[in-house]
C-alpha cells in the first residue's frame, strides 16, 4: 500500500492518505481535526470512537497524561462535544472509558445536549461493560477489572444495531436443552449480553501486541464486536486517539473506512504499517 502527504484544504493539516481513499491518518490534535470537519461539512462519520487517555500519568510518545484535573476534564468535554458534533443523524459516540471518568463523560452529555437543542441531542442507548480477569494488582481497595464503552446517538432516529452479527448460543439451548428456545425467531441462539467476559486484555507477550511504548492497546476482538454491532460495511468510522490504531486495522478488514487522528508522528508511522499489513 502507498502512502502520499497532502494538505486538506479546510485547515491544512498534513493528512497521509492510502491508495484506495478508504483509510486516513491526521497526525493532529483530534478535537482541532474534528473543529475543521464540522466547519467546512468534509464528514459526517457512521461512528465516532473515543479511547482518550485517562491521566493517569501513563507514559505515552507526547502527550501529557498528567494535567490539572480542571484542565483534564475540559479536555474530554471538548473531545465529547466535537465528537458529537461531526456525526450524521443517528449516528454513534463510542466512549471507552474507566471508572473514574464515566461521571464526568455523562454530565458533559448532559451540558452539550443544553447547546445542541432538540434535533440533536445525544440520547445514551447501550452501557457495555468489559470485564477482564488479568489486571494490575493493589492494596487496599478491590482491584478493578473492567472498562466502560458507553454508547450514544445523535438524535432520535433509529442507528444501526447488527444483532444477526454478534448472536451467541442461548444458554437455555446449549446448557438445559430448552426446546422452546427451537421455536423462536433465532432458534437456539440470542443476543449478546452487555457485560462482555471473554475477551481478555493483551499482555506484553501477546500476538498482537504492537511494538512500541504505546501501553494501552485494546484487542482487535473488543473493536470487532463493536463494529460488527453498531456499523455496516462502507460506513465511515473516525477514531479520535489512534494509538496503536486497532480501530483502523479492523475497519480495514471488516470493509469500513476509517479517519484516525494521532498527535504522535512515531504513533502515526507504527499505524501505517500496521494498516499495512492487514
């Protein structure tokens, strides 16, 4: 795959852009990439995931994952409210985030749907929560085990729920022989619950573990499930932290197109070649 430099002629950020016109990369700050989409119309997204660093004094390539609480939760509330913006009608913000940041998210929600009047406001329609059994061991308090990807629409209309993509065995089928369960419209099967427990969290030697100081890479099964879910082929996913770029490495695979933004040039180079290599 070849890759071009050009400059977008809303802002003029440096955009890398593969040979198909499917996959972009930003190498800027998301929420200034976001200003410019919605101010010159260049995209409504399908989705908008939002895995933001959770200043917790991570060691990241540029960021300041240290800043003053103030200035920390403006920061996600600017993110929120651009990611909100940009999305078409009935579109979807994917926030995936610990516990600490779920009350903060919600009420910025809250504030931006006061500024976004009726039509648009973002109305929460699914709360998943990732659990995991391999996690950083402490004292004193119970360790935690699980993140939150809270979901919202932009509006009132109907988004996108794929349930014939993510349908799992129905317990009643496969564990007590219920034969009714034969008789419904999916026999035997059901949809997924929303608290996820067999997807496990990378560890430092997994398969798919990117090389590189980025510690916060999610497994491409967590982003699959979403996608799957809550996008059809074709639909235009935008990813506001790129990171390791997982979302754009399976957008690519399930047929999405994606538009990643990554303030960390080293970051953005890794996630060429791993859309690359897909």
């Amino acid at each position: 795959m070849l890759f071009r430099s050009k400059k977008n002629k809303a802002n003029q950020m440096t955009v890398q852009v593969d040979n198909t016109g499917r996959h972009y990369i930003y190498n800027e700050d998301c929420t200034e990439v976001l200003k410019g989409f919605a101010k010159h119309g260049l995209y409504t997204p399908d989705l908008v995931f939002m895995d933001p660093p959770f200043n917790i004094g991570q060691q990241y390539d540029t960021h300041n994952d240290n800043m003053p609480q103030p200035q920390f939760d403006a920061f996600i509330g600017s993110c929120v409210y651009w990611g909100s913006c940009v999305l078409r009608k009935s579109g979807l913000l994917l926030v995936h985030i610990p516990d600490h940041m779920v009350a903060i998210t919600l009420e910025y929600i809250k504030y931006n749907n006061k500024m976004f009047q009726y039509s648009e406001r973002m109305e929460q329609v699914g709360w998943i929560i990732w659990h995991y059994r391999f996690a950083q061991h402490c004292r004193g308090r119970f360790i935690p085990s699980k993140m939150h990807c809270l979901v919202f629409r932009k509006g009132s209309d109907n988004h996108t729920f794929n349930d014939e993509q993510i349908m799992e065995q129905s317990d009643r089928a496969s564990k007590y022989n219920d034969k009714r369960t034969l008789d419904s419209a999916t026999p035997g099967m059901r949809n997924m619950f929303d608290v996820w427990t067999d997807i496990p969290r990378l560890t430092g030697n997994s398969k798919e573990r990117v090389a590189g100081d980025n510690p916060n890479q999610l497994p491409e099964a967590y982003i699959e499930r979403l996608l799957l879910a809550y996008t059809n082929p074709d639909d235009t996913v935008v990813d506001m932290f790129g990171g390791t770029f997982t979302v754009a490495s399976v957008c690519k695979r399930l047929g999405n197109k994606s538009l990643t933004c990554e303030i960390s040039e080293n970051y953005c180079k890794a996630g060429l070649q791993r859309i690359n290599n897909v």
